[in-house]
C-alpha cells in the first residue's frame, strides 16, 4: 500500500471522529465526560460496545488461535450469553437503583472505604494492562503491515494513537464515545464480512460450498470433553459466564456507557441487544479462523510450527490478509484494526480516568474548575501509563487474547469475589483485611494452577477466575465480624 494511501485513509479516518467530537461536545456540561447526561440511545450504545467488546486482540487472536484450538472458543462464548442475562436482571437494576457513576461506589455503599478502594484498584491494574495489550497488538499489526515500511517508530506510532484519541475525547467524554464507537463497530462488521466474502471467492466457493468445507474441516471441532483440558466444555463455559460477569458487569468501561442511557429498561435491552450482537460477531471470527487456515492449505503458505503448535498465531490472518487478499482486503483490514483499535482503547480510557477520579480524587465532591483540572491531569496520567505498559510487553509472542483473559483470572476473580459476597450475603467484613484476602487469594489461586499443572497436567485454563473468586469469597468469610 502506497504511503499516499495510507495516509489518505487515517487522515480520513480521523477527520470522521473529530466531526462527531465536534457536535457531541456541544452544550457539555461538568460530568458530560463521566455519564453522558444519562441521554444516550440504548441501541446505539449497544452497537457501539460491539467495537469495545470485540477489539483488535478478537480480530486476529480468536482467528488465529482456531489452529490450535479448533473451535472450542465457542463453548466459552455460549457462557457469555448466560452471563449476559446476569448482567442484565441483577446488576443493571442495582446500579440505576443506587445511581452510580463509578459503579464501584457499591462497594462503599455495602462495606465500607476500604473495601471500595480494593475494588476500584483491581480494576485499574486489570484495565491497565487489558487496555495496553489491546493497544500493544494493534500497534504492532500497523507497524507490521505499514509503518515499518515508512520507517516509523513504534513508540511513534503509539503515542500519535494515543494523542487522537485524546484530541476527540477529552471535552466529551463517554458521550462523543458512544457515538464514534456506533461508527466503528460498523466499519468493523462490514471488514470482517469483506474478508470472508475476499476469501470464499479466492478459493472459488458458493455460500453454501464454503459453510459445508468449515463444518467438515478437521479444526471444526467445537466441544471439548477431556476434563485434564485447557479447553474442557464445563471450564470454558464457566469462565465464559463469570468472564462476561466480570469484564462486562464488572467493567468500568463497559457499564459506563451503558449507564449513559436514561431508563433501567431500555440498559437491560442494550445488553441484551449486545450479547447477540457481540456472541454473532465472535462466531464470524471462528468460521474466519477454519477459513484462513484453509486458504493457507489450499495455496501451499508454510505456516511455522513447533510441537504441533502454530506459533504466533496473532500474525496469521494479517499476513494472509495484506500479502495474498489484494488491496482490497489490505485496505478493509487497516480499516478494521484501526476502527478496532479506538472502539476498544478510547472507552477504556475514559473508564480508567472516571474510576481514578471517582473513587481516589473525590471529583464528585470538588468545585467546577477542579473537577476540570483534576479530570485533565487524570487523563494525562492515564495516557503515560498505556504507553509504558505497551512498551514494557512489546517484545511479547503467542495469543495475546490469552493473556489478558489470564491476567483478567488473577485481577477479576477477587473483584467478582467482592460483589458476590456483597450481594448475596449479609456479612460486615473487618475492613482493614480485605487487601491481604484479596491478593491472597489471587496468591493462592496462581501456586495452586501451577502445582496441579506439574502433578497432574490438570490446567485450569480459564477457569481460574472461578476459583479466585471462590477463595476469595472464604477469605472473605474467614474475615467477617461477628454478629
């Protein structure tokens, strides 16, 4: 792709999202950036947590991995929509109940200050760095497939990613947000529709021909039963419900665009809307993934292997998609990493600036013009830290869609431990402990993983914030003040 190009399509690009800042911004008010005005469409919000919830990392990793992992990721989606409708009928309604911003303020309210500022911390150390990996693949596919060949740095590359998306949403916040990632996740969608539809005529099949050849390909193996397994059904479901629970409901950034949206009921339908939406798209990825690998097959592109196992599997479909689909399927797949990249980055962002804001500066409570300065200084912090969290990990190989679910495992389990406990129990905790039973749960939870790996090659796969959450919830007990 030719630098002219390239530039033309980000210019382009960024132009479109400095149109919608424009006119989202107008009449803002003090917490705009933080709630919205609680005004947003709830089908518009829905759509746009397609991007958010979908990311770079789903683009290539979920394709890529189906080389190792065949189709099991499907199981881990149909806990998703499980965990969806818990979303949906017992969290929104405590939220809107309670009139949350920083929806950690339940902690507050439940337990004490203690226990909030535990809360709000796991989640800031696990979006951190879920955020920057998501930001670290992304820049690696532009630097891998563009920029190098201009001769761009990738600490360049990062911090002109991070300066745009500043530019369109520091005055607005959430509310230019849930309108730029509306727009991307359809740049988003219709990529990835593109690509199948590139690929299914390279390879001269019919809609149906292709459906039949992923069905009947050895890597479309979608239930897993061995119980010793990574990938086992009843591990992968699980963690797919207590997952989404977690990284969905749980979510700063996620929950704070849906509480934009004026009504309880219309939240509830916005989640549920995207679950559908979201658990469709990932599908897409799946039948993507048998699809690419039998392009690869089928034009006789050496994949490298070791062991049995394809390594770097993240590089796969960019590599097929810029160096044998044409310039159409370049351009659709810059498009879409892209469109992928902000849609993920951009809420992640704002949700870390409104939970640090929240629950450690007391913006709420503080006058106009230092709820300004303190949301700017925040951002600003918030920035620094992607930046050199991408920078620390950017020599990282292998599925980085796995890292950061296993990274969510040790830093979601006790959150998600916190909020069951608070919801389904009556017990006061002794507050001053909850710290040391929260890391000491997530402690326990990586010696025991590993100790049964070495004796008996049993892995909890992803089901280790299943037990993070369990343990953490008897620490929790163990810590309890009496009656």
């Amino acid at each position: 792709m030719s630098p002219i190009l390239l530039f033309f399509i980000v210019l382009s690009y960024f132009s479109i999202l400095m149109i919608i800042s424009h006119f989202t911004s107008r009449n803002v008010h003090e917490n705009t950036f933080f709630d919205g005005d609680k005004e947003s469409p709830w089908f518009l919000v829905a759509f746009g947590m397609i991007g958010s919830g979908i990311s770079a990392v789903s683009l290539v990793s979920i394709p890529g991995n189906v080389g190792n992992n065949n189709l099991y990721y499907f199981q881990f989606i149909l806990g998703t929509i499980v965990g969806y409708l818990f979303i949906a009928f017992v969290l929104i309604p405590i939220y809107y109940r309670l009139k949350l911003v920083s929806i950690y303020s339940y902690l507050n309210m439940r337990f004490g200050t203690i226990t909030y500022k535990t809360g709000s911390t796991f989640f800031l150390v696990s979006q951190s760095f879920g955020a920057a990996l998501r930001l670290l693949l992304s820049i690696k596919i532009l630097q891998y497939a563009f920029f190098d060949a201009l001769h761009i740095p990738y600490y360049i590359t990062i911090i002109v990613v991070l300066v745009i998306i500043w530019l369109y949403t520091n005055k607005s916040g959430v509310k230019t947000i849930v309108w730029t990632d509306a727009l991307q996740s359809f740049f988003l969608i219709t990529v990835i529709i593109i690509t199948i539809i590139t690929i299914k005529n390279s390879l001269g099949l019919s809609v149906s021909e292709m459906t039949s050849t992923i069905t009947q390909h050895k890597y479309a193996k979608v239930f897993d039963w061995d119980i010793h397994s990574g990938s086992n059904f009843f591990k992968q479901f699980i963690s797919g419900l207590l997952i989404t629970v977690a990284l969905v409901g749980l979510d700063q950034s996620m929950m704070q665009k849906t509480l934009t949206v004026k009504k309880v009921k219309d939240a509830q339908k916005n989640v549920l809307t995207f679950s559908f939406f979201i658990a469709f798209a990932q599908t897409l990825f799946l039948g993507l993934g048998v699809l690419i690998y039998i392009y690869a097959e089928r034009n006789g592109i050496e994949l490298i292997a070791s062991n049995g196992q394809f390594i770097n599997t993240d590089g796969i479909f960019p590599n097929l998609t810029l160096h044998y689909l044409g310039k159409i399927g370049a351009i659709a797949f810059l498009i879409g990493v892209i469109a992928s990249t902000f849609a993920s980055v951009d809420s992640c962002i704002a949700a870390l600036t409104t939970s640090f804001s929240y629950d450690f500066m007391d913006i709420e409570n503080q006058p106009h013009n230092t709820k300004k300065r303190i949301k700017n200084y925040v951002l600003i912090g918030v920035n620094i830290v992607m930046f050199l969290i991408v920078m620390l990990f950017w020599q990282s190989q292998g599925a980085i869609i796995n890292t950061i679910f296993t990274i969510a495992g040790y830093t979601y389990g006790p959150l998600l431990g916190l909020y069951m406990t608070g919801m389904f129990s009556k017990i006061q905790l002794k507050e001053k402990w909850v710290p040391v039973a929260c890391v000491a749960a997530a402690i326990a939870t990586y010696l025991l993983n590993n100790y049964l790996m070495a004796a008996f090659q049993f892995d909890f796969g992803f089901l280790n914030i299943f037990i993070n959450a369990l343990l953490t919830i008897l620490f929790l007990i163990i810590i309890k003040k009496k009656a």
